[in-house]
C-alpha cells in the first residue's frame, strides 16, 4: 500500500507539468543558487516567483519545496531543521538582525510570519567568514520586504488586502500592506492577524491548543541619497497569545493531561543599516545595528486547581557589524568586525496558581549573559574562467556570565575553503570545508534552575564545529542538477536535561543532497532529495535531545508551478519520507501533496483569486520536524488533514 500511495504521489505531483517527467526521473536534489561561490554549495535561495508560489502563511509553507529544510505548522512549538540539524545551531538573521532562541526547548526556535519576507537564504554547513559568529552549522538569513519592491513604476503610493480561510481549522486570516516613496524617502506598514479553531489531522484526531491565534507587524522606513547611499531601519514582530500546551510542540502527554495555559510566545526584531547600493572600486562600507527579543510568558492555567510551577523567560540581543569590500582585479575582499551581546533572563515564576513544594530547584527570575566580539575577512577570487575560490577566517573573543556570577571566557579561530572548477561548460565540480568556533551558548532561560539548581559552569566548553562537502552541479540552460556528500560534525553542544552545565554532547549529520530542476517559458519543476543520518554522541538522537537534532532519514521534496492562460497560474509542492528506524521505534513513511489554482480577474484589476487543497490524500503523517513522534508518553501532533484554503488578494 505505501508504495502504490508513493507512486500516485509522485505522479500527481509531476502532472503539474504535464508530459515533461516521468516518476522515474524525479528522485534528485535542492535548488542551489549561484552567486559568491561558496553560495553555490549546498544554498537555498527562497525569493521571487518561488515565494510568490508558496504564498507562505507558516514556516512549513515557506519550505515545502525543499527536501533539507524541514518546520512543522505547530503553534508555538515551530522548530526549523537544515539536514537535521536545528536552527539553534546557525547564525539566523531577520534584516541582518541576531537572532535568540534558547528560552525553552519545547517551544519555537524563530516565530516568525513568512509573509513578512521578500527572500529566505540557508546556507548549511560550510558559510563565509563575513557571514557572522556562531555559524556552527550554516547560517539562515530573512528579508523583510522593501516598498521598491510593491511600488508599480510610476506610482508613489499603494496597497495590499488580503482575506483568506482555511476549512480544516477554520482560521481566518486578514492582511493589510500599505507603502509608498516621496522622493528619496521610502515607507512599508504591513500588519495581520490570524485567528481559528483546533485543526484535525487526517485520522481525525483534533489537537487541543493548535488554533491560530497570531498578530504580525512590520514597519520600515529607508531614505537613498543620490550617491547611492541608502538608510534604513526596519521593525518587524509576531505575537501567539493562543492557549497552549505546557510543553507546546506536544499535542499531550497520553499517562497524564495537562490543562491548556494563557501562553505568550512574542518574537520581536529592529534593525538599522547604512549601505551604498550603488557602490563600485574599493569602497563599499556597510553599517549595521539590531535589537532582537524571543519571549516566551506559560501564562495561567485553564484548571485553577492546577499547582505545578509556571516558566517564563526572555532572551535579548544586541549585534552590529562594520564591513568594506575591497576589490583587488580579480579579487574581493570583505572585512570588518562584528559583535554580540545576549541576555537571558527567566525561570520558575511564583504565584497564585504555583505550590512551592512541588519545585525542585528555586524561583526566578535568574539570568545567563554572553558577549562576542569578532573580526574577520574573506576573500573571493576568480583565478580563472573555470576556477573560482572563497577562503576566509575569523577571530573571536567570548565572555560568558552563569546564574551564579561565575565568570568564562575564551576565544577561538574559524576558517573556511570553498571552490568551484568548471569541468566543461555545463559541468561543475564543487568543494567546501570549514572549522568553526562557536564559543558559548545560553542555556534555556524559562526553566534556570526551574527542577534542579544549575551547576558546574566552570566545566563548560566552547562549541566548535567542522563542516564539509562535495558535490557536481550541472546546468545545460533549462535543466539544472546537482549531487553533493555532506558532513556536520558539532562537539560540546551544551545538553538541556542536566544539572550539571558542564555536559554535552557532539552531533553528526553527514548525508546527500540531490536535485533535478527544468525550468520553461510558462514555468518550472524542481525536485530535491535529501538523505541526513543524524546521530546524537554515536546514538540516534531521541525526544529528550531534540533541542539541537532530529532524526530526518529519506526526504523527497517537488514544486511546480506554470501559466495554463495568462490570467490562470496552477502549481503545488509535495513531500514523502520513507519509514525510519531508531532505538526504540519506526518512524512511518508518508506522502503529502499540496495543489493551488491562482486566477487574476481581468475585469477588476489587481484582484486574483487563490485556491488551494492542502493535504490532498488526507494522509495522516508527523513532519520529521516535529518531536514525540519516537516516545510512547508523547502523543505527538499530527500535521493537519485535509484542508480547503481560499485567499482573496487586492492590490491597489
């Protein structure tokens, strides 16, 4: 049954285009984008006609066309994994902004609204120096969108409103974007809100704490003088106030159900940079400052009888960086320095719902800090047509605060090696190797001595990762392909279920990424395929230390879209995983497949019409990127079953 359920799913998934691919044909890799040539290996670029395509309204949206990028649709407990790994263990920007997530292992690792952004960039593994500190495993970079890129030509004002309902969960999402320039000076207000019901998954089992309940914003102002330089500060922040799980990527314990609470979960980032857009020479400086804030408030119980100990924490942080690219004939080099500073403030809350005896270590709120300051350079260099290489290293210096006041610090170098060799017009030989020092990383600040007293900072380690990888790219004009081996191997991860701060643990992913894209004139088709074994101190990693990897296996991911008339888009993307082997269980296969029809009515101009069925089969499957599924004490959640999602858009 589960392969005649695959083959159907890679046919229905190849009829977007029809008559272009046979089943056969698809089982190939991520869609990697040139550009800086250490940006050929293994990146994913999410902008353009592809985003347009998704229309993302969660972060599993924004992924599904990509095999080695995997989030789930779990309200608050949303947690992003690049080839296993999670974005916990990446340098993750929103506008060039830090981002902080280590508040609560079982909440969201980056809350953040994908209709905000105009472009998504991971880069796992193997990043450039100027990329920023603690890359450990790759970078992922958000670009909130800019008004240029909504203006019509000609007009110095307009709108976007959008309406849209999903049937599965009932949820109602309402949009407004309003921009504009005069001028020199540029201006973006977008806001939304998104409210529904519990959803159902395809057994029809109804997640209790799942309803939608989330308010986004986004507000940037930029002014460009004639020289070419460009200002711009940005505001953008998504805020869950829905009542959730104790632990909110659980769907519920099955020995013990734990009453709904009052969550906040509130994800809030400024940025403030100074560029020259239209810079050329040796002379390209770059500004930066950000403020970022992860929160994450447990709220009171639903059951006033309920006396276990509340949690709360935030996690706030300060970066900047001051760069210039230098060109030298064939040669780039960008340097500058950069820094970071984080606080994280929380633990077990007292109050009126809360019995004192029943907590195991001591109220808070108690506070970890960190700070980073770094200088690095990269060089980019075309030796000839047909080789191009990236090298690069950085330095850093770390100081690092525990609860207690004990005091750490350390420093460390990373360097990194990318290059490109073209074989023959169409074929590429690609390679790439780095050693990261990531230094020291806050621990889960809502639970600070929250069951146990933390001790043993002293006997803490900084982090340091290698990554490498090698692979083939192949582009022939409308068809493009590639195939590379992968390897993350990370040490002293600091492990979140010990007293002891001391401990860690090192995480290997290594694998394939495979792709297979064709693109033509009224569209495109992309598969990717990706394969991580992801293991935990020589184990396969388990829900306990699903903070910082999950077991992933097999992944197949398509895409596609085409113009079947001039006012009439169609397209979808689907995902399969095969079964998967760990300790103590198989992880199921399964098959999903999203279809959408998009019409632009020619009578009222700038009003189109979205259709969707999600879900299509109404298969009942738990994303790789959701924890529990391996622990019989956890009943994880289900993604939802089959849904009908209408949108009405107008642009004016």
């Amino acid at each position: 049954m589960a392969t005649k359920k695959l083959s159907l799913f890679l046919l229905m998934s190849t009829a977007l285009v029809p008559g272009m691919v046979t089943a056969e044909e698809i089982l190939l890799d991520p869609i990697n984008v040139s550009g800086e040539v250490e940006n050929e290996h293994g990146t994913v670029v999410l902008s353009g006609e592809t985003l347009e395509d998704l229309a993302p309204r969660e972060m599993s949206d924004l992924f599904a066309g990509e095999a080695s990028v995997m989030s789930s649709v779990i309200p608050t407990g949303n947690k992003t994994f690049v080839n296993g790994l999670s974005s916990s263990m990446m340098n993750v920007t929103v506008d060039g902004t830090l981002q902080g997530d280590g508040v609560f292992h079982h909440a969201t690792t980056g809350m953040y609204d994908p209709a905000l952004f105009k472009a998504a960039t991971i880069k796992p593994g193997v990043v450039a120096a100027d990329d920023g500190p603690r890359a450990n495993a790759g970078s992922i970079s958000y670009e909130t969108k800019d008004a240029a890129d909504l203006l019509q030509e000609g007009d110095n004002f307009g709108g976007v409103a959008s309406l849209s309902y999903d049937s599965n969960s009932s949820t109602f999402r309402r949009d407004l974007t309003l921009f504009g320039r005069q001028g020199a000076f540029e201006y973006i207000l977008y806001g939304s809100k998104a409210t529904g019901d519990d959803y159902e998954d395809g057994a029809g089992t109804t997640y209790r704490g799942s309803a939608a309940d989330l308010t986004s914003f986004l507000g940037k102002i930029a002014y460009q003088w004639e020289n070419g330089y460009r200002l711009e500060f940005s505001g953008s922040g998504s805020q869950d106030t829905g009542w959730r799980q104790a632990r909110p990527n659980f769907g519920d314990l099955t020995a013990v159900v734990f009453p709904l609470f009052d969550t906040e979960v509130e994800q809030s980032n400024y940025s403030l940079t100074l560029k020259n857009e239209n810079a050329t020479g040796g002379f390209s400086p770059e500004f930066h400052l950000g403020f970022s804030s992860s929160l994450l408030d447990q709220g009171d119980p639903v059951d006033p009888s309920y006396t276990r100990p509340l949690w709360g924490g935030e996690v706030e942080t300060w970066n900047g960086k001051i760069q210039n690219e230098f060109l030298f004939g064939n040669h780039s080099l960008t340097a500058g320095i950069d820094f970071f500073e984080q606080t994280g403030t929380g633990g077990a809350v007292q109050g009126r719902y809360t019995d004192p005896a029943l907590i195991g270590g001591s109220f808070g709120p108690y506070t970890e800090k960190t700070s980073n300051i770094g200088i690095f350079a990269q060089m980019r260099s075309d030796l000839s047509d047909a080789f191009s290489l990236s090298y690069g290293l950085r330095a850093d210096h770390q100081d690092f605060t525990g609860w207690d006041g004990t005091k750490l610090s350390d420093d460390g170098f990373s360097y990194n090696i990318s290059g490109s060799y073209a074989l023959s017009e169409a074929v590429t030989l690609e390679a790439a190797y780095s050693q990261v020092w990531g230094g020291y990383e806050l621990g889960e600040t809502a639970i600070i001595n929250y069951s146990y007293p933390w001790v043993n900072y002293a006997g803490m380690q900084a982090q340091e990762t290698e990554n490498m990888r090698i692979g083939l790219q192949v582009n022939t004009g409308n068809w493009d392909a590639s195939f590379a081996l992968f390897r993350t191997d990370a040490e002293n991860i600091r492990t979140r279920n010990s007293a002891d701060q001391a401990t860690s643990s090192n995480i290997v992913t290594e694998g394939v990424d495979a792709s297979l894209g064709y693109n033509f004139a009224s569209g495109y088709l992309r598969g990717t395929y990706t394969y991580a074994d992801v293991t935990e101190d020589g184990q396969i990693s388990n829900t306990t230390n699903y903070y910082a990897a999950q077991p992933m296996g097999h992944i197949l991911a398509i895409q596609g879209a085409f113009d079947v008339a001039t006012d009439w888009r169609v397209g979808g993307t689907a995902e399969a995983a095969l079964s998967l082997d760990l300790a103590n269980t198989t992880l199921p296969g399964y098959e999903v497949v999203n279809l959408f029809a998009e019409y632009k009515l020619v009578r009222f101009q700038g009003f189109t019409v979205r259709a969707e069925i999600n879900n299509l089969f109404d298969s009942y499957y738990i994303s790789r990127a959701t924890q529990g599924s391996d622990n019989s004490r956890v009943l994880a959640y289900g993604e939802p079953g089959r849904s009908l999602a209408v949108t009405a858009r107008l642009a004016f």
